[in-house]
C-alpha cells in the first residue's frame, strides 16, 4: 500500500488509546510507592516496568534484546536490516515519590507508533528500535546518562564504582543484578556505534508549564541544557560557641548561606539579559547530629547543579562559580570542599529533524510550540556522541519528578501522532 494519509495516520494512533491506557495503568503499579511511584534503577520497580513494556513488546511481535547496561531494544525489522536504525526511547526508572508518566511516556509513544505501522501494514526502510533505556534519573546514583552512555560506550571512568545511595552498593552490582554485564562496559563495550544509527528520537513530559500556559498540548524541543555537578561538596569551618564575635568566626553556613545568594544575583543577571540557564542547590544542610542551636556549624554540605544551552557560558560560569568560592574563603576564613564534578555536554537538536517534526505537526493539524529543555534527557547522550537526534514535549501539568504529573492520554496521542506521522513521512514505509 501507498504513504497513508494524515487522517489514517491519527486513526491508527487513536486506535493505541486502551492498549496505551492499560499500559500506563500497569507500570504504575510497577513502581506504586505511595505518594507517586518509585521505579528504582537497577531495582525491583525498574526491573517490574521492563518486564511490563517487554510483555507488550512480544505481544506485538516485536525482536527483544538487551545489552551489557541491561538496556531493552524492542525492534520493528525494517526492509533493509542493514540500514541504519531509527532509535524512538526513553527510560522507564522514576525519581522517588515520582510521576507515572516521566520517561515511560517516550517508550509508550515508540510501542504506539511501530503498533500503528503494524496496523497499518507498513514495513520501515530501515529497522525501528523502540529503547527501554536504564536508570536515567541520576539522583540515585548520582551519574548522569548511565543506560544510553553505556549502550553508546562511553560511561565515564569511575562509574560502575559509584554507590546507590540508598542502598550503599555500587552501579556494577546493580547492573549484574539486572543481567547486565559491567566487566564488558569497563571494556568501552557498546550496543550502538554513533555512526550507524539513522537518527534518535525520544517524547517526553514537559518539565515547565510552558504547553500549559500556551494551552498546546506538544512542543518540539530546540536544545537540552548541558550542566556541571558537586553531588557531594561541602564546606569547612570551624565549631565554635554560639556568643564568639563575628570575626573570630569560620562559619560554614553562612558561608552556605553567602554561596546561596550570589548564585541566585548570578542567575537574575544571566536572566535579565536573556541567556537561559539554572542554578539548583539540592542538598543545603549541616550535620544534625553534630550541630545545634548553640553551636557555631564548622561544616555545611550541598550539592550544586548548574545548566546552560550553550558550552561556552557553561564553561563561563563555572569560572564565576570559583571566583564566588574564592572570595568567600577569604572572607570567612572557610574551605570549600567541591569533590569530583559530573559533566554532561550540551545535547544539540538536530535542525532537519526538528523541521521535520514540526511539519509532521502541521500534517497532523497541531499547532506546535518550540521550546528548549529545561532538564536533562537520554537524547542529549545520543546528540553528544554526534548522533541526529530530536525530541518532542507533551503537555504536562503540575510538573514532573512530581507524584502529581497529569499528562492526558489525548495529549500523548496527539504527541504520539506527530511522531508517527514523522517516521512514516521521514521513512516512506510502505
């Protein structure tokens, strides 16, 4: 048969809509953890809601394997196997007490799209890989991008002996927990070379009410924030007694406090002269068990997560960042203690694909925003390995990494739709 039209192409989306219910419905009793779910990676919630979305997978025929991070391809052969593959993923781990829809909504939208090309009989150019892609949310083991830089072989040094945090053991043993194989990932072992994957395209919530205010249910995403990281900083001062005069002082945290506020100063400048980026201190704490109300704190941790589109002002404020630190040493005769930063490089969004998925909007009858990512994705990986990648954002209330995320099932379809719509128009199946 020919290239469906736009309205057989939105039938054969709205067709998904139980299977795509009942399957958002079940991976959330996967990772129920009341308030929200909790779908840990390398865990039992992550490891339910592989087992759910492979069940679904093998329903619809699809080829199943994994890789040595334990990530799921599910793959749509296509007419030629050796072509380059389009990848559709996304992760299916949550933060604690998270939302149901934050990562698995891109795996559905894949399940959705290549069950539509089935429906519609139409067989791709070139194999369709929907990824279930590993522990993504880094706040459990404090590493970004673990599932797709280890199927791209590049995890950096030092991550397979990084620690839960709840559980105190490290990312190797979780990983051969799940099946996986770690001693194959110290060897730069990898499922995908960057060269031979067509392109990657993932769905996600929206992390904004950017859709929300523009009453819009999807956005096509125009870049994803690079970012630097101390998970693990902190500040030495000195313990000292509640009545010591100011400057005699080696307060560690009001020198917290002083790092809090510049940082905020830095973001209203970069803010008012229009350069997007975010500062997040997570952590901000003393030690409960060795301060109290009539102690002065001699230490101070936090963790520090700073984003930006561009590498440049990223690499720029990091420099600012250690003039701050400088100068509050010096006035408040406190050490810094930063630890081993995290990196992730800007994630670049490839202009042909995001043309092409604003045109497949436009078939679709969907009037699209463009907007850029304010938080980190699997994609970013991808496009940093030099992989064409895109990304398309649904509608989603009340923010994500929340129990209360309140993505529509008719504002996923509609997502779902301008992706199928692309691959079909992108790949002329027939």
């Amino acid at each position: 048969m020919g290239t469906p039209d736009p309205d057989t192409i939105k039938a054969s989306i709205q067709a998904q809509r139980d299977a795509m219910l009942a399957l958002f419905d079940q991976l959330g009793q996967d990772g129920l953890d009341e308030p929200g779910v909790s779908r840990d990676p390398y865990g039992a919630g992550e490891q339910r809601a592989h087992a759910t979305v492979t069940k679904a997978a093998q329903a619809m025929g699809l080829e199943i394997s994994h890789d040595a991070a334990a990530n799921l391809y599910m793959t749509l052969p296509g007419r030629d196997r050796a072509a380059a593959p389009l990848v559709i993923g996304s992760h299916l781990d949550s933060v604690p007490h998270g939302g149901n829809f934050d990562g698995a909504a891109g795996v559905l939208a894949g399940l959705a799209t290549v069950a539509a090309l089935r429906t519609m009989h139409l067989t791709p150019d070139c194999d369709v890989v929907v990824m279930g892609i590993r522990a993504e949310e880094s706040v459990w083991f404090q590493v970004s991008y673990i599932g797709s830089r280890g199927s791209l072989g590049s995890l950096p040094d030092g991550a397979l002996d990084v620690r839960r945090v709840d559980t105190g053991r490290t990312l190797a043993e979780h990983i051969a927990d799940c099946g996986g194989d770690p001693q194959a990932l110290l060897a730069r072992a990898r499922h995908f070379d960057p060269a031979q994957i067509h392109a990657y395209v993932e769905l996600h919530i929206e992390q904004a009410p950017s859709l929300v205010e523009a009453r819009r249910s999807v956005a096509i995403c125009t870049g994803i924030p690079g970012n630097f990281r101390y998970p693990d900083a902190w500040i030495e001062g000195r313990h000292d007694h509640v009545g010591l005069p100011r400057r005699f002082r080696h307060d560690a945290a009001m020198a917290g406090a002083e790092f809090a506020m510049a940082l905020d100063a830095v973001w209203a400048e970069y803010d008012a002269n229009g350069i997007a980026m975010a500062c997040t201190l997570g952590r901000f704490h003393t030690d409960p068990t060795a301060h109290g109300m009539t102690i002065v704190p001699g230490a101070f941790h936090f963790s520090l997560d700073v984003r930006a589109y561009d590498q440049t002002i990223l690499a720029g404020l990091e420099e600012k960042v250690g003039r701050i630190i400088a100068g509050i040493e010096q006035r408040r005769a406190v050490r810094f203690h930063l630890g081993t930063p995290a990196r992730a490089a800007v994630g670049l969004v490839d202009p042909a694909i995001a043309g092409g998925l604003e045109a497949a909007a436009s078939l679709q009858g969907i009037d699209v925003l463009q907007i850029g990512s304010p938080a980190s994705h699997d994609a970013a990986a991808f496009g940093a390995a030099g992989v064409p990648m895109g990304m398309i954002f649904v509608r989603n209330e009340n923010g994500s990494h929340n129990p209360r995320e309140a993505m529509t099932i008719e504002d996923f379809l509609d997502g779902a739709r301008v992706l199928l719509q692309w691959v079909v128009t992108g790949f002329n199946g027939s």
